[in-house]
C-alpha cells in the first residue's frame, strides 16, 4: 500500500492554481487619446489579449504602443454578411481567451455600451459562466452632440430612436422635445447587411416624421470628431432635404421640438393640492 510523502501534500498545496480568465470591454470615446478614461487605459494595459473593434489603423497603431498582442476584429465583416453573425463571432473570440484563463480586453468606439451589441453580449455571456466581465464607460456620440450642438436634453425632454427601429416600429414621437435619430444612412435596412441605403429608404423616414412635423422643419445633421485636429461635422438643413442628404452610417439626424411644451392642467392642479396637504401636515406637526 501507497503511503503519501507529507511533502507530497505540501507540494499539491503549494502548486499554484490555473489563472482565472476575466473579461473588460472599454469605450475609447469618440477622439482619439482625448476621451479615454485612466482605467480604460489601464485595462487595455494590463490585458493579455486586447480585441479592437475599430476600423482606424490609426487606432490600432496607438493601441500597440500600450499592449503587445492586439488583434482587430474588422476582417470578421463580409460582403453581404449580416453584422448580426460578425458580432457574434467577436463574442466568441473573445470568450474563447476568457475561456483559456486570459486577462481580455474588448476595445470599442466611444461607449462599449451604446449602438454595441457584442460587449453587452460578451459580459452576459462571461458572467453566466462565472467569469468576472466589466463595463468602462467611454465618451458616446451622444456626449459630444450635446456640447457641439448645444442643448441640453433635459430642458424639453429628448428621444433616441434607431432610425430603421422607429421606422419599422410603432413608436410614439413626442415632438415638444428633441427626436435624435442614429444610424439614418442605413435606415431601412432589415437584413443587417449594409453599409447604406438610398434615397427611397430616406423618403420613407420622411413620410413617417412629417406625421409629427412640417416638411420645412429645420434639422441638423451632425458627426462627431474622431481626431483632436478635426471640427465636429454640423449641416443645417429642412427635413425635407433629408432625402438628398449624403450621409454614412456615422451621421446623427436631430431634430428640434416643433411645438411648445403644453402643460397638463389637471395634473399641476393635482400637484399643488399635494403641496397644500404637506405644508398643513408640517403645520400640524410644529403646533
């Protein structure tokens, strides 16, 4: 019979464990080195394997002076490929490192977690499993619209719609607040395939949208700046102009309110016998 040396067990002990994979999927914000975050940074930094879903070489050049093994992702697109299938396969990409016992580091355009499917996926998907999985903000789209056009959302109130989602959908415009429309140079576009689509597609986001507002509406076209030596992009133009607008898929639509804020008289009403009931409740309570 086999008997156990102790230092067999003291060996076994000591033996150190397999690495545990992890998981963080970090936004760039949208200018180059001027938007990134220090525990962005510091994530891309530290990972043992950095995905990049930037189609900047650029980026990708300033991504290799902070971590030796990054890997771009932009060869997983294809011609007449759904973008649905791409991002899938990121997510398995970057789960199969995880998997392996890797520091990953999913690198993204802006916010990881606006118009981005694949690292909400990917940190779902590693969470279930057990792995530990982070989100970094980064600064969006969004952020900078609000500085370079210069509103803020909360005076009128704002709406966001993906422009093929509001066209395909029935959504509910409130035109008393601003309507911020994404993705508008591919709007129409059911089958996740392409990088445009035509005027005919635009006439129809302008059919729907002058359900709400009057054909010379004035809207801007706006996109934001990539790198610290560009302007931001702001064209004013009618809504019915739209339709011969040159836009790509980075294009925002945003449109001003087109009538006033209407106040609810029963509910200020309402709002006031509320006020009354608190203040003769904080009377009774000091007699």
């Amino acid at each position: 019979m086999h008997t156990q040396n102790p230092t067999d067990k003291q060996e076994n002990a000591q033996s150190p464990q397999e690495p545990r994979g992890r998981l963080a999927c970090v936004g760039l914000g949208m200018t180059l080195g001027s938007h990134i975050t220090p525990l962005a940074r510091s994530h891309i930094e530290q990972a043992d394997v950095v995905f990049v879903a930037v189609s900047d070489n650029l980026v990708e050049s300033w991504l290799n002076g902070m971590n030796a093994d990054v890997r771009s992702l932009q060869p997983y697109y294809g011609k007449n490929k759904p973008r649905t299938t791409t991002y899938r396969e990121w997510v398995d990409l970057m789960m199969a490192e995880v998997r392996a016992g890797k520091t990953v580091c999913g690198v993204f355009y802006g916010h990881p977690g606006v118009f981005a499917w694949s690292p909400h996926e990917a940190i779902r998907v590693a969470r279930n499993e057990g792995f530990e999985a982070y989100m970094e903000p980064g600064i969006s789209a969004e952020d900078c619209l609000y500085a370079d056009i210069g509103f803020d959302p909360g005076r009128f109130g704002c709406q966001h719609f993906e422009a093929s989602q509001l066209l395909a959908c029935e959504h509910r415009i409130n035109p008393m607040g601003y309507l911020v429309l994404w993705q508008v140079g591919v709007v129409g576009d059911l089958t996740v395939k392409r990088v445009s689509t035509g005027r005919d597609y635009r006439r129809l986001l302008i059919e729907r949208l002058s359900e709400d507002y009057p054909s010379d509406h004035a809207i801007i076209i706006y996109r934001a700046a990539t790198l610290p030596i560009e302007r931001a992009e702001i064209r004013h133009m009618t809504l019915a102009e739209l339709g011969e607008a040159d836009l790509t898929p980075e294009h925002t639509v945003v449109l001003p309110p087109a009538k006033p804020l209407t106040l609810d008289s029963v509910m200020v009403e309402r709002l006031k016998e509320l006020d009354q009931r608190s203040l003769l409740s904080q009377e009774t309570t000091h007699s």
